[in-house]
C-alpha cells in the first residue's frame, strides 16, 4: 500500500469536494463519480455511504476494491478497504469525531455518524498508477486467449 504523502491528505481532507469513482464490473471503466463526503484520520481518507451498504458506489468498491477519486485540484487512483467489524470500532469513533469537527452544524451530519453510515466506512488510499485491477488483467488475458497469435 503507497501512503499519502502529507500534503496531498491534507489539501483532500480540507476540501469540500471529494467526487469517488470505483471502477466498473469491467475492472478498466470508472464509473460515474459521486460526490461524498470524506474526512482524513492519522494517515488515511475515510467516506462513508449515506445511505449505508445499499450505496451504489460503496458496493462498487468493495467488488473492485479500486479506482479513483477527484477532490481538492487532484485525480488519484486509489484503493478501497471496508471498516468494518467489532475490532474497527475505536477507528469508526475516530473517524465519527472527524466527521463532527470537518461538518459541525449540518443537517446530514447525524445520519453520517449514525450507524446504517458507520456500516458503510470506506479507507482510501493511493495506488500505483500502472496496477492492473484484478478484473482488468482477467479481461486482457481472456482477450489475449481468444484472439489468434500466430
């Protein structure tokens, strides 16, 4: 896993502007960016789906584990990894109190610390640009496969 590098988290967590973009089943198309809002805790970005674990896009990356985001001036491709779990619920606290501070005074702020929310807590990290998605390396080599050599 590539970390953050310092200044990019920050500029990301202090926008108001995170669009997120899993890839589609085809593991090489992005799929249509969704505005959402994202907070940063110790050296991660973290989303959550207002809608909990029925949020397309949650779905999306979990099943791709992939993709990119565009916030603060920036396109990064990124990796998706669930929070989840009676062992993850210190970071969910955490991440609850990041999102107090970051959206103190919103109406949506309750539902996004809530718990149908905190079922659907996403880390965001950098990925190497050049990695193949597991679905994409499957597609080329079956296209590989299928197609004549000599």
């Amino acid at each position: 896993m590539i970390p953050w590098a310092k200044d990019e988290l920050r500029k990301i967590a202090t926008a108001d502007d995170l669009h997120i973009a899993p890839f589609r089943e085809d593991g090489m198309t992005y799929g249509t960016p969704t505005w959402i809002w994202s907070v940063a805790v110790y050296d991660a970005l973290y989303v959550r789906g207002y809608n909990g674990q029925s949020s397309r896009w949650y779905q999306a990356a979990l099943r791709q584990k992939a993709g990119r985001i565009i916030a603060a001036g920036m396109t990064k491709e990124v990796t998706f990894e669930p929070v989840d779990g009676p062992g993850n619920d210190r970071m969910n606290d955490r991440i609850d109190d990041a999102y107090r501070a970051k959206y103190r005074g919103s109406p949506y702020l309750s539902p996004m610390i809530g718990k149908r929310a905190r079922s659907a807590t996403v880390k965001i990290m950098p990925r190497d640009s050049h990695a193949w998605s597991i679905a994409a390396y499957e597609t080329a080599v079956r296209d590989w496969e299928t197609t004549d050599n000599d």
